[in-house]
C-alpha cells in the first residue's frame, strides 16, 4: 500500500474508534489494539514528516514546547446568561418573550454545566481554531490545548455545514479532580477549589503535553453559522451529535412552565449522580429565527436565561474548632465536622469566619450545623437546628485570647472582625506561612520548595527563617529528615493540650514550632537537593519590587510593593522612609504606612534584610540602560501600543520608546503621533486612529524607526 494512503487509512481508524470510545461509549476494540494503531501512525509520521496533518489523532498526546496565547476577536460575541433563582422568575421570562414575540414557543431546557466556557470552529469538518471566552468581545486562542482533548473531534463525519461554530464547557471530571488533587497533594503542590478552576487552569497552560494528561472533557451545546441544518436548536444539538461532538444530551423541549419546573426539579436532585459538576439549568427559546426577533440586551439574550440551584446543604455534626494561624497573624476558626458528601466532594471542615459569627451561632460541640457550599467551592455554616440540641449537648465554643501556638496575647485592630497574634516573629505558622509566601511564584519564585518541604525544614531546624533558605546547602538538605504535614502536632484543635511545645535555636530563638511526631526515615534525594538550590541561586535575579512582595510587610501586596520600590529605588531609602514620606506613595494609607515604620524597627527584620543583601538579592531597582545608551530619535512623540507583538513584549516596546525620547500614552487623540498595532489590536483603537489620520506602524517600522 501506499504510505501517504496507509497514513491516512490508520487516521481514519483512529479518529473512528476514538468517536466510539469517547463520544458513543461504545468501544469495539481492545485498549492494546488501539495503542498498537496509534504506535504505528506516530512510527510512520516521523519517518515521513512530509506527511504531517495538525489533526492527525496523534496531535492529541500534546507537545511539551512553551507557548504563549495569541488573542482572536469572536466572530458572534460570547455573553453571559442572565441568573433566576426561583420559578417565578422563569416565569417572568417566559412572559417578557412572549410579550414581544406574540407567537407560540418552545423552550429547551439542558444543563449548566460548570466549567470554563470555549468556542470551537470548525471548516470542511476539520478543528479549525478553539478560543476561550475571555472578555466576552475577544478570547484566547487555546487550539493546542483543545485538541488534547478526547471528547472533542478533530475531524467530523457526515453532512455538517461548511463551516460553523459550536460553543461549550470544558470540564474536569469528579473523578479525575480527584485524582490530580491525590497527585498535587503528593507533589506538595496547591490543591485546585474545585473542577471549574482546575478546568480553567489547564487550559491556560502553556504545556500542552501537561494538559493532555489532565484528561478534560468538552460539553457542547450551542451552534452559531449561517448554513445551520435546522431552525430549531434542540435539532442542531441533535444533528451536532450525528456529527461526532460531544453535546449536551440531557435536553427537554418545554411547551409551559410546568414542563420546565419538571424538569429543574429532577436534576436538582439527579445532578448529584452526574460525573461532571452543574449549578443550574438553561432555558433557551428553541425557534434561531425566534431568538433573532428577541435579540440581546447590553449584556445578555433576551431569549436564554440560567436557572441556578440553590446552594447544596447538609447537615453535619460539629466535633471540635480550630483555630489557625495565617502568615499576617490572623486567626481564623474552622468548624471540625463528621465527614458529609456535599456537591460532588467529602468535606470535614466547614469556615466559621470570625468571632461575631461563632456568636451568633451560639455555638456548641456537638451542635448539628447546616453547611452549605458558597459558590459551590468554600463550605461555610449558615445555620444551627437548635431542635436538634439535648443534654449530651457539649461545651459552647468562645473565641480564644491567646494565639493557639505561641500563646502570645491577640489584639483585634480597630474597625476590623479578625484578631490577630502580634508575635510576627516568634510564632511559628507565621514564620513558616512567610517561608512559603517569600518561595511563591509571585514573589521569589523559588521551585522545589512546597509547604511540605518547608515543614520538613523548619521541624529539623534547618530554616529558622526566610533569609536562611541562601544558606542551604546539598548536605544539609539531603541529610534532613522528610516528614509530612500528618506528622505534625496539631496546636490548633480548640479541645487540645498545647503543652507540646519546643524551642528551636538560630536568629529568632524564641519560635515556638511543632516537632515531628516521630524521626522519618524519609530524606531528600540529591537531585531534588540540587534542583533547590539551583532555583534559590536563579531567584537572586528576582527585581526589586518582587523582593518588597516577598518580605511579608503587613498590609503590602503587590501593587503597593511595586510603587514602594518605583519610588524609593532602594531599600535603604524604604528602611529610612518617615511616615510622611510613605504616605506621598500611592496607594499607601495611615494603615500601610504605619506598618512599614513597624516592619522596618524590627531588628530581626534588618538583620534578615542584611543577610539577603549579602547572599545577592536585588535591593534597588535595575537599571536597565545607562544614559550612553538613551537617544532622541522619537524627539517626543506620543505612541499608542495596542495589540500583541512577537518580537518583544508590550513593556519592552514601552522601555524602548521611553529610551529613544518618545511617550507612552494609553489612548488614541488627535495628539496621538503613531499607533504602534500588533496582532489582534483593539478595534476602536484602530477605527479612532484611521478617522483622526493617525499614523499606523508595525512593530517592524518602529524597530527601523530606532535603529534596531
């Protein structure tokens, strides 16, 4: 047989049996045999690369090679439902259609699915392009990634319409966020909320190999085009499904309301056996041409609306309160419940958010608490069956007074609900949450170093603080004994003795920590060791701004760390600033500030500051040119940037137009000189700048324009 003909015979194979196995769930080959299949396709397309097809079925495993997202305009914009919380609701939206149709209609009751919305295009059948919903108006394109996906065709079957646009969720399965949060916890990695942001998540990611092995899923449920095959949507839903696109199967043509409050009140109760998560129902006008008399408002279809289900509530019995300290010194109480099933997952702990609401629950151990799931992510307590109280009821749960570890006395600022434990520097959780707040990706960006490893380090005395990490060697890293988190005492139950305590040595000699259970026989292999301490050494290239972030200042995030460091250039000019001085700085109040002066007086804060100095770490702002390297060439000329370049990135092209005598304005006026477009610019930038005669150059003129 011919090679490009048996290349394409085994794509067809594959693309068939993948539509059985995802799509119909109707497998009629063995896991091995398709394996097998794809095996020798890849064989074969490396061999002969002239062959090369980007929907071959072996694009699907993904390519580890980093690339940002362009961004595309949606050819029909992408709005969002407008939201009913009860059935009177859906009836007034029934009679506003009615009203303004003044004809008969269907409604078609599906889903809402809850995951991260996505438009696929499809052209001559094939997987054209794959853009998230973004702002509504444009969206990133997230092809690549997409096409990771199993449920979602690369190439369909049968009589589809030359080209069309299907839009969707991308969805991670219960199963499966169960699994990658298993793996996350093993990693010593953040644990993702809930499916939604998982699925949102991943398919941002810049490694599209990584996202094909999350396993997500797409739910299909909407078609645009002008060649559609029906006017009824239920029909193209139906006709979509024909085709090979995984939609949404559970649809219901609805001639009244009462069909409609049938089918809410099914799937109210029968969402809780689906393998995806949904938070409510989706009621669209069926008749295309119907929904193009209704039309939309600013925001929203006058012709769909979303019916959202209540918040899932369970009742749990409340065993014990915790109370922990976060890395500022807040303390949080958390209610230790008897494990219950709410919204697809297992909770044991439910928030209490402060003092003011442990007492208007008049709460007691033993209290039978209702839980419920804001948002369906955060479970919270929103009330007490009081019924349910008998004799065996337990002690009555008081906000403490003194913090749970270190037993320093707590203080409660003015105008604020939270207590907070003053000991910064001697209470253990907020030394370690500020480990792990200097070791984040926003701040120092250090890899290899997750809580577990922090715990691990801190319990063994190997960091006492922050600034301790550039002291680290392989040695000491690899002869520390590994715990886990489960091997710690725990300080913070409200029905336990906190006599545990133990004190380690090195510049902050008064920490109380929380001692291993027991000596592991873990330890920290010598490449883990070294890919630590390379990533220590890379983060001494972190710019100024980024290190202010990372100190843990009280009350300074990452804005006011960047226009701290924008206008003091230095840390010694930040150490000496006087409170009047900090409050000229945007953004910083009498709170900040006064945090600063406090942060800064400390003088185990000036001692880790010095020996961060010592060990390299940027504390003044790079600068990036010298003045040999400054020119006039734009003799100030006010440029606009709009779009995406490829050469170099927005703030580049900023730096260079400030380097060469130019301004950076954010808007197109009649003063405006040049508009500086690149892919995917704003439209009412470009129409403005045509209408006003501005010039308009490519990031190539203007890299000629200076010389470069």
């Amino acid at each position: 047989m011919d090679i490009k003909n048996h290349i394409e015979e085994l794509r067809r194979e594959l693309h068939r049996h993948n539509d059985l196995y995802y799509i119909e769930s109707n497998p009629t080959i063995s896991d091995i045999d398709f394996d097998k299949m794809m095996k020798e396709l890849q064989d074969l397309e490396n061999q002969y690369p002239e062959y090369y097809d980007s929907n071959s079925p072996t694009q699907r495993v993904g390519s580890d090679i980093t690339s940002s997202f362009s961004q595309q305009n949606h050819k029909y914009p992408m709005l969002s439902l407008s939201n009913t919380y009860t059935i009177n609701e859906v009836r007034e939206f029934l009679n506003r259609a009615s009203s303004i149709l003044k004809e008969p209609f269907k409604i078609c009751a599906e889903l809402k699915y809850d995951g991260t919305s996505v438009s696929l295009t499809y052209i001559d059948g094939k997987l054209d392009s794959a853009v998230t919903r973004g702002d509504g108006e444009k969206g990133d394109v997230v092809t690549a990634n997409v096409k990771t996906i199993r449920t979602v065709p690369l190439i369909l079957k049968g009589d589809y319409p030359q080209e069309f646009e299907i839009r969707g969720e991308i969805l991670l399965p219960w199963k499966e966020f169960d699994r990658l949060n298993k793996e996350r916890e093993a990693q010593e990695e953040p644990l993702f909320a809930n499916p939604r942001n998982a699925a949102s998540g991943t398919l941002k990611l810049q490694n599209s190999k990584i996202v094909a092995s999350r396993k997500l899923e797409a739910i299909l449920y909407y078609m645009l085009g002008s060649e559609l095959p029906s006017d009824s949507h239920y029909e193209n839903i139906k006709k979509a499904q024909e085709w090979g696109l995984n939609v949404s199967k559970h649809l219901k043509l609805c001639d009244n309301i009462e069909d409609i409050e049938t089918f809410i009140n099914y799937w109210d109760k029968e969402r809780k056996n689906l393998p995806v998560a949904t938070d409510g129902i989706v009621l669209k006008v069926d008749s295309i041409s119907q929904q193009q008399k209704l039309g939309f408002t600013a925001k929203s279809p006058r012709w769909a609306i979303a019916y959202k289900f209540q918040a899932e509530r369970a009742e749990s019995e409340l065993q014990s309160v915790s109370f922990q300290v976060g890395r500022t010194g807040i303390i949080t109480p958390v209610a230790n419940l008897q494990p219950i099933q709410l919204s697809g997952t297992i909770v044991k702990r439910a928030s209490l958010y402060n003092e003011d609401a442990i007492k208007a629950f008049d709460l007691h151990i033993g209290d039978i608490c209702y839980v419920e799931k804001g948002g369906e992510i955060i479970p919270k307590i929103v009330g007490i069956d009081l019924d349910a109280r008998n004799e065996r009821l337990g002690a009555k749960v008081t906000f403490i007074s003194h913090c749970p570890v270190c037993n320093t006395p707590l203080i409660r600022y003015e105008g604020e609900a939270g207590y907070y434990c003053p000991n910064q520097n001697g209470c253990a959780p907020q030394v370690k949450g500020r480990m792990e707040h200097f070791i984040s990706r926003r701040a120092m960006n250090i890899d290899g170093v997750g809580p577990e490893t922090i715990d691990s380090f801190f319990a063994n005395g190997v960091l006492t603080n922050y600034s301790d990490l550039y002291s680290l060697t392989v040695e000491r890293i690899v002869n520390c004994p590994r715990i886990k988190s489960s091997d710690i005492y725990d300080y913070e139950d409200y029905t336990s003795d906190n006599t545990k305590d133990q004190k380690i040595g090195g510049l902050f000699d008064n920490i109380v920590t929380q001692p291993a259970k027991a000596k592991s026989n873990r330890r920290f292999t010598e490449l883990i060791a070294n890919k630590i301490i390379k990533s220590i050494e890379n983060s001494k290239n972190v710019p100024f701004e980024r290190v202010v972030y990372a100190l843990s200042i009280r009350f300074v995030g990452e804005t006011v760390a960047k226009k701290l460091a924008k206008h003091f250039k230095d840390i010694d000019s930040l150490i000496a600033a006087k409170y009047e001085d900090l409050i000229d700085v945007e953004d910083v109040g009498d709170r900040i500030a006064k945090s600063i002066i406090d942060f800064f007086s400390d003088n185990r804060n000036l001692i880790s500051i010095e020996i961060l100095r010592n060990a390299g770490l940027k504390f003044k702002i790079d600068e990036i040119v010298d003045d040999a390297e400054k020119s006039d060439t734009l003799n100030g000329a006010s440029i606009v940037i709009s779009g995406t370049f490829t050469k170099h990135s927005r703030d580049e092209y900023k730096h260079l137009i400030e380097l060469n005598g130019g301004k950076n304005i954010s808007s197109v006026s009649s003063k405006t000189d040049y508009l500086l477009a690149g892919d995917n610019m704003g439209p009412s930038k470009l129409e403005k700048a045509n209408k006003l005669g501005i010039k308009i150059i490519s990031e190539d003129d203007f890299l000629k324009m200076i010389n470069q």
